[in-house]
C-alpha cells in the first residue's frame, strides 16, 4: 500500500479514517486509475461509495475529461435508455427534437452509474454491448455510434442473488466486476466512528455559529457501540441534531442515547417477523408486496371481525323482536289483572343499524391494494412523488411505473 499516496487522498476528497478495509479501498482505487478497467463498488447504503468514481477519475489520464454521475434509481424505467444512450427525433411521443445520452456526452471521460441494480434487464442488455465493444443505439435509431468512456458502477444490492433471481444479467455481472471495490459500514470502523462525529459536530459549530460539543467517555462509547444503520448519513445528521439542539456543549453518554433510534426498521409492525428467519429484500417491489400483503391478511382478520359483531347484532334484533308486538299482549293481559305491573314497551322496537355498520363483502386483489396503497401515500404527501415514494419504502421511479400503470391521475 502507498500510505502517502492514500493520506493525499484522503486530504483531497476529506475522507475521515484509518480503519483498514477503508485505507484498502482508497488504494484500490488510486492502483487502477491509471487503467481503463470497469470498477463495481460495493457496500451498505450511506457508506460514501460516491467518492470511490471520484478519485478513480480525478487519478486517472481522463481526468481533463468529463465526470457524469447518474443514479439509475431515480430514472422512470420508460426513459432511462433515452437519458443513458439518446434518442432520435420522432422516436417516442415527446421526442421532438433528437438529444445526446449520458454516453456521448462522457466520451473521453467517465460515467459513473450508482445503483447499477436498478437498470431494467433491457437497459442491462445495452450496457453490456458498450461495455465489450463500446457501440451502442440511439433510441429510434438503427446507426451504431461508438463511445469512449470509463464505467464505474456502484451497488447495495448483493448482485450474485439477484443473479438467481433473474433480476440482473449474469455476463453484466463479470463484466462490471473486474476490479471490485468494498466499502465497509460504519459499525465495522471502529474508532472512525468517534472521529467522523466529532469532525461533523466541528463542521456544523462553523456553519451555526455555536460553540463545539465535546464527548465524554460515556457518550463516545455509546456511539461506539451503536450499530449505525444509516452509516455515514445517519451518523452526519444525529451529529446535525445534537450541534444544533443540545444547550449543554459537554455531552454525556445518557444525552447521547437520547439521539440514537432504538427502534429499527424491522422491527416496525408492517415488518414484524423478518428478523426470525432473516429474510432480506433485494428490490423495493417486494418490500412493497410484503406490505400489501399484510395489509390484506389484516383487512381479512377485520371482516371476520365485523362478521362476528353483526351476528351478535342479529341475535340481539331477534330477541327484542319478541318484544314488538307488546301492546297487544297487553291487551290480552289486561283482563288477567297480573300481580305485578310490568312496564312493557309502547313502541314497536326497529332494529337499529348503528350498533355495527353494514359492511359490504368485498374482494381485493392485489393490484387494487397496492394502488389504493400509493393513492393514500400520495394523499398524505400532497402528491409530492418523492416523499410518497420514501414513506413506500420504493424507489421514484417504481412509484412512477406504478402511477403510470394504474392511471392515477
């Protein structure tokens, strides 16, 4: 390993760290710079896979030309071949004048495609053929064009697996993955952990004009000990929060826990019972079936439910029914001159129906679960995509697909 070769870098791109995974990546990346090999860079959500393309770029002989970042997640699936490798005039409703892709623009330099996992197995086709002879198709267009770019890709998804799913080319696979580069999550780094805090809390004191909190024991070994979900982006904005809420700049590890969630995704009630068998979700769409599936299996509980109570009703109705024809058992009684006087209604009794509304048996299916699912969650946001598509826990363009697919206006 390099070390001064890696403190540069590290000093150029503000990386936090000595813990060896981290140090080994970073040199990773400076070694293969000076190469045009493609690079696939793994790891967790949040653990700052974006600077990895960064320096593979800014140390290689491409670095005069251009860097193009694309998160392939955030594309609607209908438009990221047109976004990725142009389109010709006419080619689609919309395609009114012809436009240059990612591809053309980054000829001479490189792209980097984050969330490479998220491209459609159409797209993965396309990408595979710029990969092993740089050509590839304009939208609408039958003319080969050639591109010269460096690939750099980036994943959370556990590849091999979604190979055996058939949601990811196998060949893309070893194509992309000739020199594999992976980022370690924050609770595997030790004391970075204490050092990356108390470099955000620095920064933040800078930016609001307060004065910097500092940590005791107690509270760096409660950092130390969490496990940090979220990594780098979690850890930034509970130090965000601490910086800018906490009177008291000396903060104890009893203050400390008050910022760090105890309660983890898994264990929310849409989501109770993975954590037994461990089961993983590769793709927000089976997150969002495993909702909606629950969501059905507790509607189905709620009819039986509702069943039950107008059964009860019924039996209630029939038994103050005895007691409708009153007035005329009166009569008849009246002559018997009983010994004791029973007040007996002097109203015919009509069965109520606000004790249990009525309840239409009615059949879901899944799509119509799933799209009355996306109807509230955009009702809830004011239609704001983006923040209806987080509470989903699906990606924007899954949620555009699926606002396409069902006409939702």
């Amino acid at each position: 390993m390099n070390v001064v070769e890696v403190q540069r870098v590290k000093q150029q791109f503000g990386i936090i760290g000595n813990d060896s995974a981290l140090l080994q990546a970073i040199d990773t990346a400076i070694q293969v710079a000076h190469t045009d090999l493609t690079v696939l860079v793994t790891g967790e959500s949040g653990v700052g896979k974006e600077f990895f393309p960064k320096i593979i770029h800014t140390n290689s002989v491409r670095k005069h030309g251009k860097y193009i970042a694309v998160n392939c997640g955030a594309i609607p699936e209908g438009t990221i071949d047109s976004e990725l490798f142009g389109h010709v005039k006419g080619a689609f409703t919309g395609a009114v004048n012809e436009r240059k892709g990612y591809f053309s623009e980054a000829n001479g330099g490189t792209i980097f495609l984050d969330e490479v996992a998220e491209l459609p197995l159409s797209t993965q086709a396309r990408l595979l053929r710029v990969l092993e002879n740089g050509e590839f198709l304009r939208v609408g267009s039958s003319d080969v064009e050639k591109t010269d770019v460096r690939i750099v890709c980036a994943t959370n998804v556990d590849l091999p697996e979604a190979i055996s799913k058939g949601r990811f080319r196998e060949d893309l696979y070893y194509r992309l993955n000739t020199v594999p580069i992976n980022v370690p999550p924050l609770r595997k780094r030790g004391e970075d952990v204490v050092l990356l805090f108390l470099k955000f809390c620095m920064d933040f004191a800078a930016k609001y004009n307060v004065p910097k909190v500092q940590l005791d024991a107690a509270a760096k070994s409660a950092i130390l000990s969490y496990d940090w979900p979220g990594n780098i982006r979690q850890l930034k904005n509970v130090a965000e929060q601490v910086s800018i809420l906490e009177l008291n700049r000396d903060v104890t590890g009893d203050v400390m826990k008050h910022y760090l969630p105890q309660q983890r995704l898994n264990n929310l009630p849409m989501f109770a019972g993975q954590g037994a068998d461990k089961k993983t979700f590769e793709s927000e769409r089976e997150i969002l079936y495993n909702v909606l599936f629950d969501m059905r299996r507790d509607i189905t509980e709620l009819k039986k439910q509702i069943e039950s109570l107008r059964d009860a009703r019924e039996d209630v109705d029939s038994r103050l029914s005895f007691y409708s024809n009153a007035q005329e058992v009166e009569v008849v009684q009246h002559k018997v001159q009983p010994a004791y006087n029973i007040a007996l209604p002097q109203e015919k009794y009509e069965p109520t129906t606000s004790l249990v509304e009525e309840y239409v048996e009615e059949t879901l299916s899944l799509e119509d679960v799933e799209k009355k699912a996306i109807l509230l969650a955009l009702e809830r946001n004011r239609g704001k995509r983006r923040n209806a598509a987080k509470e989903l826990n699906i990606s924007e363009r899954t949620l555009y697909r699926k606002i396409k697919e069902y006409g939702i206006e």
